[in-house]
C-alpha cells in the first residue's frame, strides 16, 4: 500500500563528487571527493517544477526524466509512499562529463532527499545498504554511488542478482588527494564501450596484485601508491579518447606523483603524501587545459527535513 504524502513537506541533501577506479580497482574502487551538490525537494498537491543552478542549467532536462527525480520517485516507491506534485531545486557544483561521479551524486541525492520526505511520513527511511543498492541499480555499477553514499574510500563489489554492497576504508591521513579537471567532456557510456570483453590472464593478475596493493597503500602504506595506482585494465584503453589526459598521466607519474584516470575520465586525480604538487606539474596542468585543486575526501551523502542540511 503507498501512502500519498500531503504538499508541504520539505527535505534536502548534501551529496559529493566521487573518483571511481583509482586505477586497478575498476568498477570497486571508489573515494568520495569534498566538492559537494544539494537537492532540495518539497512536495506540493501537483505538478513538477525544477530549479537547477550552476552545472548543468539549461542543459539537463526539466521533466520527468531528469536523473534526480527518476531517483526521488525510485526512493519513495522503496520507502512504500508516493508524491503528487514536487518542487525540486538542485545546486550543482560537480562538473558534469569529467568522471567525478555526477550521475551517481544526482541519484545518491535523489534517493537521500526521498528518504527526508520519508522520514516526515510513518514509513521507515532507507538504510545506507538500501541507498548503495538503489543508486548501483541506476549507474550500472557500484563504485561511485557507495562512495557518495558512504563517504570517503570505498571498496564495492556486486553479487549475483545483482547486488551491490560496499565497506568503507580508512584512508590514512597522509594522502593529499588532487583532482586535475579539463575543460573536455567525455561520455561514460562511450569509454566503456570501447573497453575489450576479454583480457589476458596475465593482465588480469596484474591488476588484481595492484588493487590488492592499493588498499594495503590507502590505508596503511602510502609510500606504496606509485606501484599501487598502476593499471593495465582501463587506462590504456581509454587514452586515445582522451589524449590530453593520457599525457598528463604520463606526465605526472615521470614526476613521481602516483597519478590515475577518476572514473571513466578525462580528470585525472593525483594522490600524494606531500601537501602540494611540483610547480612544474601544476604548470604542465594550467598550460594543458586542467584546473588542479587540492581536495579532502569527501563525506557521504546527508539529508534533513527543511531547507538545510
Ligand atoms: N568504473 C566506471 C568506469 C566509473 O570506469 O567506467 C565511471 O565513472
């Protein structure tokens, strides 16, 4: 039985960017990033407005079919209750098309702020296994949606169903994380597509040595990341598509800064266990089109009842 929630009620959330991969960990590894959107919904007796601010404005779809509210009606049918009409506001800041895990914070939001709304219902709210469920349903994959639900490193995996379910890290205080964004976009679908079906045995245990190694490194060992961060999986796979941040890759990892494509791509995100990058990586960076920022790890989504989180 779904419960109609009356117009009136009010919930927002906070969710983060996010780098999947980490280089060998492809489709499991995952890092919430401190750069963070918020979704406001309100429900209302009928109709759907959509306010959207900063990324994305003007170029996302205004409708049913936008990703946050497919991911709020998804939440509510999960909570047993359903909404007339919705006012939504959403406050972009996680660029979109980079491979810093949009698509996952616009349904990990969605989800979150539903879960507001149930909580002024007499349903019970979803529980983070459900969020890491629900949102992994949406992306396909489970690595960015459990690090934008949990927050900070994260290791995911899926089962047979699927099922997706993730444990979290903790990542030792001496990584400094710094994404490297470009001003290009890249579609996820279309890096993925150009991924082999099959590879060799050989490259296979390669990367399973690697990502065993980055968790050893993410959380114990720092010193371990250049070795750690190496992957043959994806990466090469990916470089034509996005030659600039090929070379910068390449670039960063001559300088001995353990360096790896976030996500699909083109960012590139850099883990050091020195406050800042060589001025002369940085200068590569600006000169190649890349905006480098220094970022802490993100925390997991949060969500309210009311206009603040
Ligand atoms: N693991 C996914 C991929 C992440 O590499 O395609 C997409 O953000």
């Amino acid at each position: 039985m779904t419960e109609s929630l009356p117009a009136g009620l009010l919930a927002t959330a906070v969710v983060p960017a996010s780098s999947a991969n980490l280089g060998p960990g492809f489709d499991s590894l995952g890092l919430a990033l401190s750069l963070y959107d918020e979704i406001q919904a309100e429900t209302t007796d009928s109709g759907l407005v959509i306010e959207v601010t900063g990324e994305g404005a003007g170029q996302v779809p205004l409708d049913e079919s936008h990703l946050v509210v497919r991911a709020i009606r998804r939440g509510l049918a999960a909570g047993g209750v359903s909404a007339s009409g919705l006012n939504i506001k959403c406050r972009n800041v996680i660029p979109h098309s980079r491979g810093l895990g949009s698509s996952a914070a616009a349904v990990v939001g969605g989800l979150a702020v539903a879960n507001g709304l149930i909580a002024q219902s007499g349903s019970q709210p979803l529980t983070l296994d459900q969020l890491v469920q629900l949102s992994s349903e949406f992306e396909g994959h489970p690595d960015n949606a459990s690090a934008a639900v949990l927050g900070g490193a994260v290791v995911s995996y899926t089962e047979p169903g699927p099922v997706y379910a993730a444990v979290p890290l903790a990542l030792h205080p001496d990584i400094h994380l710094f994404p490297a964004i470009p001003q290009v976009r890249s579609s996820t679908a279309e890096t993925r597509a150009v991924l082999p079906e099959v590879i060799a045995h050989t490259d296979a245990t390669f990367n399973v040595s690697r990502a065993a190694l980055l968790v050893v490194a993410l959380t114990q060992r720092p010193d371990l990341l250049m070795a750690a961060t190496e992957d043959v999986m994806h990466q090469p796979q990916r470089a034509a598509a996005m030659p600039a941040s090929a070379e910068y890759l390449a670039m960063l990892r001559r300088s001995g800064v353990a360096a790896v494509l976030s996500g699909a791509g083109p960012a590139v995100i850099a883990f050091s266990t020195e406050p800042e990058l060589p001025a002369e990586v940085l200068e590569f960076g600006a000169a190649n089109g890349f905006v480098v920022e220094k970022m802490a790890v993100g925390q997991g989504v949060r969500w309210t009842v009311g206009a603040g989180v």
